[in-house]
C-alpha cells in the first residue's frame, strides 16, 4: 500500500466511528493545491542540474498551511500528499491555528556538498516563489532537513519575495526582524528560530509517552523504568533516546540507516551521538557489551517501549507479527501501515499514533511563529514548559476518546475532525 493510500484509509476508518460531516471528510480527502516544481541547481562541476519538489498545500481550514520540507530520494506526490494530509490532523490534535502542508525535494542529500546543499534549499525557495508565506503556508524542517537550511530559505525568501512584507510589517524598523522571519520556523536560535525547538519532537514525544504511562501504564504491564528501543537517530530519534535517557528509562536498543544495536544494561544517548559524530556511523560505536543488529533485528527486538523514529512503513503487514514491545510510540510519520496497525491491536499491542506522538515539533513552531509575529524571546525553559502542558493535556484527550475497540488512531482522528469541522462552520 503506497503512503497515500494508508493515510486515506487512516482517515476513512476514523470516520467510520467519529460522527463527522460529510463535507469536511469530502474535503480532506483531498488536497486543496499542489505546487509541483522543477528548479535548477548549480552543482560544485560548473553544470545545472534539475530538481524536483513539491509543495502539497492540503488544508487551510484551521489556518495558514503548516509542514516540513524533506530531502530525501523516495520523495515523490504520493508521499507528500500523505504528509500534508497527517499534518492538517496533527496541527488539530495539537490545537494550534494552522492547517496541513508538507513539502519535498527527490534528492540524496548525502551525495551534495554543503554548497550544493545551500543552492538546492534556496533554488526550491526561489521555485516555491509566491506559494509561501508568514500567513499562508509555513514550511519547517523535516527529514535530511535543518535550522542551517531553514535560515538559508527564509533568507532567500527576504531576498527575492519579502519587500512588500518587510515595508508592511510594522516591525521593520526593528533591525530588519519582522514577521517575514515566521515564514519558516526550526531556525536556528540566532536568527528567528525558538529555544527548544531543535528539542521539541523528541522531548514532546516523552511527555506524552509519561502521559501515556500514567493513565495506562498499569494496564499495559509497564513499570516505573522502562526499556525503550529507538529506530533512527536523526533529531527526532537523537533527542527521544536523550530526553528517556534523562528521565530514567533504559534505551536498550538504536539504530540509523546504515543499522543499529542492543545492549541490555542500555545506552547513554549523548555518547553514541559523540561517537557517531566521529566515526560517521552508529554501528562502529557499538562497545564490547553491545549487539550489533540489522534495523529488522532491532524493531524484533523484545522491550517495553518500540519507539520507530525513521521513515514511514517501518513496520508492516510482514513484521508486525514479530513486534516484542508492550507499546509502540511512532515519533516518525506513518511508520506502523494500517495493515500493521490491525496486527498489532490483535496482539494487544497498543500505537500511540504520530499526530499526538511527534506533535511537539509543530507545536513549537507555533511557538516559534507567534514570537516572530509579536517579536518576543521566551525562554527556552518558558517554550518547554508551554509545550509539555499542551501535550499532556492534548493526550488526556485523545485517551478519553479512546474507548471499547476504539484505538488511540481513531481517538486522535476523531478529535481532529471534531475541530476541523468546528473551523469551518
Ligand atoms: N516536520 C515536522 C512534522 O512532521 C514538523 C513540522 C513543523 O514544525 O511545521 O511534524
């Protein structure tokens, strides 16, 4: 099943249970704009190279369209629409006033020198041209994507689209801030982005992980210290494992793309980033105690906490049967197929889904937004603060929604639908 098609099927079968209108089913089953573009980009030989990306502007009913920009080689329609489609439910389950986009760029970003990198961000910016903006579709960082990029587009986005908007804002004077910078969010500290955010979806998802665990932790058979598997160590996955690490679970088990390891007395987190910052990979970080294992091992691997930090599909129709966790808690998009999905739930084992699970990253950059609009600087204590409450009450919601064969999918659908169609009435 393309990723697509499981997030339409995700969105059908929380309609089958959730009392929502036809209308508003009608239009989220389909995007309301597609910017598809091919854009050249100057490659360190002298020659032109093109690209291809998209921006998949799914829904504007609850705000300004709001998604990341990937830069990855399975980027393709078919994904960014289910992207933008998971972002339209995620900005409602976490209760902020943006709807759902995501864009993306067909590239292997590893094979691109930084200036290559630096040309591609701001060719795609210059293609995206008009489509973007503060009040109208706010892009952010996804996978292979970071606050280095994100201040290289808002930076071409001020160069080549924001004159009207900087004379218009009534911050300009202000050292050139202005709300142009709430173009894009995850940028660096410096230069508009919020303190925490580089944090915040990894952080996020423990909150709710906690939440999680103090209303069911019991019932799932899960104690005061948990062992979590972490499956990816991008920002995400990095800051999950640290964030559990901090609190006292035991990470017995990480992984990138390359592969990953176990080790039943767990990892400290900060030291495999260490590591893997100088040896390039996390498999040649693996000490004397520790097992190295394939990606496949590692999601088999027994532990009370899955957590599938990578790329959508991770687990699927063929593996869900092997899935040895108490829990599985999705800080990727769409890494459980609904196919998985009814395996797991035969098996007991419960999914708390991404739009509640990985929506700390967007909601800080509501966070993020709201600063540049208003130019303020909170506190990064202040930002984590505001965010762990928002989350453990956007659980709470989610859980109480959650009953008889209802699973915490449907609960979190049925949530976002109730608030999308509150929007547009
Ligand atoms: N890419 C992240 C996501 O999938 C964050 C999006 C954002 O901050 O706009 O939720």
């Amino acid at each position: 099943m393309n990723t697509w098609l499981a997030a339409l099927t995700q969105l059908e079968r929380a309609a089958k249970v959730a009392k929502v209108s036809k209308d508003v089913l009608a239009r989220l089953r389909v995007p309301e704009r597609i910017v598809d573009v091919q854009f050249p980009v100057r490659m360190d030989d002298g020659s032109a190279r093109m690209f291809h990306g998209y921006r998949v502007q799914h829904s504007s009913l609850r705000g300004p369209y709001k998604g990341g920009i990937r830069f990855h080689p399975q980027v393709d329609m078919d994904e960014v629409r289910a992207l933008a489609l998971w972002m339209t439910i995620k900005c409602a389950v976490a209760d902020i006033p943006f709807g759902g986009g995501k864009g993306g760029v067909t590239v292997d970003p590893k094979q691109l020198s930084g200036g290559e990198l630096e040309r591609l961000s701001r060719g795609f910016v210059r293609a995206l041209g008009p489509n973007i903006g503060p009040r109208l579709d706010v892009p952010a960082p996804d996978v292979n994507t970071n606050p280095q990029m994100m201040a290289w587009m808002v930076d071409e986005w001020r160069r080549t689209r924001a004159r009207g908007e900087i004379a218009a804002s009534r911050t300009s004077r202000n050292d050139g801030k202005g709300e142009w910078r709430a173009t894009f969010t995850g940028k660096p500290v410096g230069k508009g982005g919020s303190r925490g955010r580089e944090q915040a979806t990894g952080y996020g998802g423990i909150v709710v992980l906690q939440e999680a665990l103090r209303l069911r932790g019991k019932r799932w058979g899960i104690g005061a210290a948990p062992s979590v598997i972490v499956q990816g160590f991008g920002n995400v996955g990095y800051w999950a494992a640290q964030v559990a690490y901090d609190a006292g679970m035991h990470v017995v088990g990480l992984s990138d793309s390359q592969g990953g390891m176990t080790q039943a007395e767990g990892f400290n987190p900060e030291m495999v980033l260490a590591c893997k910052r100088e040896h390039g990979s996390l498999a040649a970080c693996a000490g004397a105690d520790a097992q190295r294992v394939t990606n496949e091992q590692l999601l088999e691997t027994p532990c009370d906490v899955l957590i599938p930090a990578a790329l959508e599909g991770a687990i699927h129709a063929k593996n869900a049967k092997r899935i040895r966790a108490k829990v599985v808690l999705e800080l990727a998009n769409g890494p459980v197929t609904p196919e998985a999905e009814v395996i797991l739930a035969q098996r007991g084992i419960p999914v708390i889904p991404d739009v509640l699970a990985n929506a700390g990253g967007v909601a800080t950059s509501y966070f993020e937004w709201v600063q540049n609009v208003r130019n303020e600087e909170w506190s990064e204590e202040d930002v984590l603060r505001k965010l762990a409450r928002k989350l453990r009450m956007q659980t709470r919601e989610v859980f109480a929604r959650a009953t008889g064969k209802r699973t915490l999918r449907v609960a979190a659908y049925a949530l976002a639908l109730k608030r999308v169609a509150g929007a547009q009435q």
